[in-house]
C-alpha cells in the first residue's frame, strides 16, 4: 500500500508542478466556453444591419411592401430598385457588381408573378447564414401571406391580427414538476457536460499512456519492476493521474459555484445591469447529475486510461503511439459523432443503447440525464455493466501491460498481446 | 570448478541450472553458480555472453524456461526481497523531469523506505559522491557520469544486504570509477553482497573475490580468485624491454620457451612452453643483449585467463560448428 502511494503520490506532484497543469487549469473553462459559447454567440451576431436590394420587375404593391416590412427589423436595411422590362439583366449586372464590391449584401429579385407562384429569387454573399436565410425567408413569407389574403378581400385589421408574433417558450418537465429551465438551456447544459467528459476522460487518459512511455523510454520500468509489481505500478499511475483530473474539476466547480454565487457583484464589475443578468439564463445543475458526471467520468477514465497504457506498453517512442493509439481514440471519437443524435431523441432506442455500451455510455448516459429523464433502471444498468467491463478491461490490460513494458523493438500485433494475457 | 568453500556457507543467489532461450537462440543455457553472503562477486564474459540475461533471472524480470532460481533460500522471487536488493540494470534511466532528491526519494519509497529516512539519507550520498549542488536540479540537466552516480546512489538507500550491479563502471571516467570502486569495497567490508558483471578484467581483478566467466550462455570457469589462478597453472612472466625490445624477438618466438606472449605495452605477460625454465629465458634473453627493464613470475592475469578460457571455448564451439 505504502509502494502505491509513493507511485500515486509522484503522479499526482510531478503533474501538478507543471506548467502545463496551471495553464490547462486557467485557460480550460476559458476555451470550453469559447468552443461551446462562441459559435451560438456568432451565429446570432455577426456585424451590423445587412444591405439588401429588392429588384422589382413588376410586381406592382408587394416589392414596396417588402422593403416596408424588411426595414421593421434591425437586421435588414433594405431599397427598391425598379428593373421593368428590357433594362432588367442591365440592373442585375450593375447590382452583382455592387455586391461584389461589398457595398450590397445581396438582393431579392420578385418578378411580376411572386406573390401568385411564390417564387422569390436571393443572390447575396451571405446565403450560408442560415439565420438571415430563415429570417429574411420569414419576412417574404409574412409579406407574400398578407398580399394573397388582401387580395381574396380579407379585412386588414383581421390579417394584421393574424400576424401578431408568436411567443414559443419551452420549459422541461421533470419528476420533480416544471422546471423554469428552458429547452435551449438544457440542450446546452447537455451538450456542455458530454464535452466536458469527452476532453477529460481523453486529456487524461493519453496522459497515463505518456506516462507509461516515459518510463519504458528512460528505461527506469526496469528498476521499479524489480521493486514494484506492474500492477501496483500501473494501478498507482491511473489513481495519481485520475487525481490530478478529479482536483482540476474541483478548481473549476468551486471557482463557478464562486462566481454563481457572488454573480451580481461580478455583473456590475464589468458594467453589466442588474437587469440584464437577470436575464442570462442558468442551467439548474441537480446533486444527482454532478454525482452522475463523476461516476460516469470515474469508470470512463479508468476504462480508457486501462487501454492507453496497453497502447504505451506496447510502443517504444511516443511518434509509434501516434498511430497505435488510433483504435482507442476511435471508440471515444464514435461517441462524440453520435452527440446530435442523443441530443435530439436523448430517450430514442439508439440514445438507449449506446448508453449501455461501456466505451461510450460514461459520456452518452451523463448527457442522456441532463437532457432528459432517464429511468432509474437504466442509470443502475448502464453503471453495473460500465463497472463490470472496466474490472475486466483493467484486469486483461494490466496482463497485457506487464509483459509489454519490458519488449522493445517490433511493435506487437493484437494476437500477440492477447497471446501475453494468456501466458502472463 | 566447484565454488569455494566461505567461512559462512549461506547462499545469497544460487542459480540452478537456469536455461533462457529466445527466437532463435539459446541466451543462457544451463547456468549453475552460487553466491556466498559477504562476497564480492564478478560475472564475466565477452559481450553476449547472458550477462544480463542471467542479473535479469535473478531479479525475476525475467522468468528462465529451466531451472530454479533462489535468493536468500528461498524461490519466491527478487521482487519479493526488493528490500533486500539493490538493483543496477545495465539498461538505466531515471525521470528526466523529476529533481535529483525527489527522484531517490521516490525510489527509496519503492523499496518501502519512509520518506524522512530516504532524504536523510539521499542527501549523504549525494555529499559523498559531490553532486550535493545538484540535488534540486532536474536529472535531465545532469551530465551522463553524473546521472550514473545517482542511479549509484538509488540502489544504496535501503541499505541492501544483497547489491547486484549490471555494468557499473561502463562511461565512468577514471576519478568516478575509483569513487565506484572504493565504495564498493567499503560496502563489502560491511557485509554487503556484492554481485557485478562486467568485461573489463582489469577492475574485477582488483576487487573481486570469486569470479564466473561465462561465454555463449555457458559456464567456463568459476571460483575464488586465487583459487582460478592456481587452477589455471602454467609458469608465467612479466618482462619490460628499455629500448624496444627488438633484440629479445627472436628468443620471445622460440615456441620452446614461450607459449603465448600478449604485449600489454609497458611489459609483456609471456605463458611459458610446458617444461620452459624461467631461468633459461632470462639467461636468453641477457644474452640476447636487451636491455630488461623488469623480469618477474608473477601469476596469470584474470584478463590472460579471460582469453584462454573464452578463446578456447569459440575454438572449440567453432570446431563443434565445421563438424556439425
């Protein structure tokens, strides 16, 4: 026991004293809000009022109407241009040009017939922002809807008050009743969470694969297997590792509880109103989630940190675990890609069974939770067979690691290694 | 060839008939020899020979195919004595980015040392083999010599009763090597086990007290030192020239005088013929004109006995070779 804990014990101090470790622990909140926050930020943002021309060629009422309803919003600046009859493709030129030229965002082009046929036509530098697509699609349809009821004699007053906005608030139900979470908060709380355990569970079981080349490299595994058993060696690396791991998460939960909890104080340091942040939204993190999280987070590492040591035995320099590794990184990977899949049906049949696979259930299960409900059962299912697979991963691997971190020379191929389980 | 009888008859290592092969070739085949506690202990033999292989048996890193292995009387292995042992391997290295004090202490931990005593104790040796102002430095920024020290010093902190030292004066300079030496027969004197292999026969000769030398995996000679000298027999003479020596050639090629001769350099280690009287060849060689510098018969060198014997087992391994 002694011999383990000097083993985790360097682990953990080597790792903690490195510069790597302070820096990973100060800028890792900063680029995971970046990766999560930033491209939501961006999306809805992204510079000011866009330029848009409305080519009339003969659409009477409805391309004035257009550009009217186009200037409601902050998000377009619109003109009419009128383009009759054989100056048309003249004007289009001219305009493209001015597109080119960046002084236009795009412009629509509504022929004589596009309130009848619906056929509405936009040439712009933007078309891939879904936002001004859908928003600018919206404002067409609005328009195009108001000019066919008008025309059928419908009451104005009475198609005005059909167009009245709609207010769609989502809130999510839980064992517990409504809660005042609402759907986008919980899809990126979930989102967030399976991040967050993905880059953990990887970061720091690539490090206990380091460690385990680092020694075979330096040749001191040599003088430590004469002392310590490849078990206690192994063993001890993952707890030191997965420590440093667990107290990273601790910096980071105690400085967010910390700034949750003195929010309003930080709000005004930075100029923001008290009203304003009332209106930022927080996701309710429930005991049983965080609970979840570690549990989850706890197998997961183990399980992979169990892998990569075989994939650091099994090599000789860091540049072969390149490639070796491959094959264990797929498996996380393979979860990563099935993120909007879980997300969108987190209790669909596919959600539920990669929950139960043990190589991807520690980060589908935790977003599942967060998500949705999950049944108890299958929480209790998923973890029983999580922890199973891991005693046996742990167990084969550390077979497979003895023998592996006294070979040098040819990398060993997967028989080989099972064949080293067997013998050893 | 039987080993030595010692005042006290306990075993430390006792190697029974240990058989390693590997893809293709056999690395030790059928190694008996023992080691009585309180000796220094030198196995020899040319490169390839299974040095290593046999210091790795004995530590059970690695697992001989036949035979047994026991150390201090018992078979459950060098990982069960670790506190016991010291162990240098041949292949070493140390945490490149772990300071020089914490990487001992860690390793005295290993061997079930408390941390207080290992950095007592870190810290002494690191006096003793001047690398004190070195101790927080990181291992990597030490030189090669420097970090061989410390890896010197990381078999010593648990005070073993049994040292085993693969190559311990391979890339020491001089100075280093006598620190080495003088440390080692310290050891010895208290008692300690001394067990080291190498292949220069200059330094086993000084300080060893038994001797094994194998070549291609087998036995070829083991014993005290003085005892292996005797048993080898023959008359042998050390004989210096002033001047070149080039009048004395004639009388040095009379291979009825003179069996073997290896020019050292400064003096020559003549193996006289069989029935040879050292008196005629002084008298030869005087009247020969050469002027001697040194004339004396002294016993054969380890290093003459190393050739004779390892020469004589590849001639004979050759000859098993053409024959086969």
């Amino acid at each position: 026991m002694h011999k383990i804990w000097a083993v985790v014990r360097r682990e953990f101090l080597e790792r903690v004293r490195t510069k790597w470790f302070i820096i990973s622990t100060v800028l890792g909140p900063v680029f995971m809000i970046g990766i999560t926050v930033l491209p939501a930020v961006l999306a809805s943002s992204g510079g000011g009022p866009r330029a848009v021309a409305v080519v009339d060629e003969g659409s009477g009422e409805f391309a004035a109407r257009l550009v009217t309803q186009l200037g409601t919003g902050n998000r377009f600046t619109a003109t009419r241009v009128s383009a009759d009859g054989p100056r048309a493709s003249e004007v289009l030129d001219s305009l493209t040009r001015t597109v080119q030229a960046k002084t236009l965002d795009g412009f629509l082009i509504v022929g004589p017939s596009a309130v009848e046929s619906g056929i509405v036509e936009y040439r712009g530098r933007n078309v891939s922002s879904l936002r001004d697509m859908a928003l600018l699609e919206g404002v067409l349809r609005q328009v195009v809807v108001v000019e066919r009821l008008t025309r059928r004699g419908i009451d104005p007053a009475v198609v005005q008050e059909a167009q009245e906005r709609i207010d769609f608030r989502t809130s999510r139900i839980t064992k517990r009743g409504a809660t005042a979470e609402t759907g986008e908060a919980t899809f990126f709380l979930a989102y967030f969470v399976g991040f967050v355990l993905y880059m953990a569970i990887f970061l720091y079981s690539v490090n206990v694969m380091r460690s385990v080349i680092d020694e075979k490299q330096t040749r001191i595994i040599e003088v430590l297997v004469s002392s310590l058993k490849p078990f206690q060696l192994m063993f001890g690396k993952v707890i030191g590792v997965g420590g440093v791991g667990l107290f990273q998460f601790s910096i980071w939960g105690a400085t967010a509880a910390l700034l949750f909890r003195y929010r309003q104080a930080v709000f005004s340091a930075i100029g923001v109103s008290s009203e304003q942040a009332a209106a930022v939204q927080m996701p309710v993190v429930g005991g049983a989630l965080v609970v979840l999280i570690l549990l989850y987070f706890l197998f997961g590492y183990v399980l992979y940190s169990a892998l990569f040591a075989v994939v650091g035995a099994s090599v000789n320099t860091e540049s072969e675990a390149q490639q070796a590794q491959m094959p264990v990184t797929m498996l996380l990977v393979a979860a990563i890609i099935m993120f909007p899949v879980v997300l969108n049906e987190p209790s669909g049949k596919l959600a539920m069974v990669m929950g139960l696979i043990p190589f991807f259930s520690p980060i589908i299960m935790p977003i599942r939770y967060a998500a949705s409900e999950v049944p108890l059962g299958e929480v209790v299912l998923s973890l029983a067979v999580l922890a199973l697979s891991t005693l046996a991963i742990v167990w084969l691997a550390s077979r497979i690691y003895r023998v592996g971190i006294l070979m040098y020379g040819k990398r060993p191929s997967v028989r080989e290694m099972l064949r080293w389980a067997k013998e050893s | 060839m039987s080993p030595i009888p010692h005042t006290t008859s306990e075993r430390i290592v006792d190697l029974e008939r240990i058989t390693k092969r590997f893809a293709g070739h056999v690395a030790v085949s059928e190694l008996s020899l023992s080691v009585p506690r309180g000796v220094v202990f030198g196995l020899l033999g040319p490169n390839g020979a299974g040095k290593t292989t046999t210091i790795r048996m004995m530590m059970n890193i690695m697992i001989p195919d036949e035979g047994v292995v026991r150390l201090f009387g018992d078979d459950l292995g060098g990982r069960h004595h670790s506190a016991r042992i010291g162990y240098l391997p041949e292949e070493r290295g140390l945490y490149k980015k772990m300071r020089v004090r914490e990487v001992l202490i860690f390793l005295a931990e290993t061997k079930g040392v408390a941390r207080a005593v290992a950095a007592k104790k870190a810290d002494h040796w690191l006096e003793r083999l001047d690398l004190a102002d070195w101790r927080l430095r990181k291992v990597e920024e030490l030189s090669k010599g420097m970090q061989q020290k410390v890896q010197f010093i990381s078999t010593m902190l648990h005070s073993p009763e049994l040292l085993i030292l693969d190559e311990p004066f391979a890339g020491l300079d001089p100075i280093n090597a006598q620190t080495l030496k003088d440390i080692i027969v310290e050891l010895a004197r208290g008692g300690t086990t001394i067990i080291f292999s190498t292949h220069q026969m200059d330094v086993a000769e000084k300080i060893c007290d038994h001797v094994c030398i194998i070549a291609r995996g087998r036995k070829v000679l083991d014993g005290g030192l003085a005892e292996v000298k005797q048993v080898h027999g023959g008359t042998h003479v050390a004989v210096a020239f002033e001047d070149g020596g080039e009048r004395a050639a004639d009388t040095l090629n009379d291979r009825c005088l003179v069996a073997k001769a290896d020019d050292y350099g400064p003096f020559a280690e003549l193996a006289l013929a069989d029935g040879a009287d050292p008196q005629d060849l002084l008298e030869r060689l005087v009247r020969s004109g050469a002027r001697l510098r040194r004339f004396e018969r002294i016993e054969p060198s380890l290093h003459r006995i190393f050739l004779d014997k390892v020469g004589a087992e590849t001639e004979q391994h050759g000859a098993e070779v053409s024959r086969a």
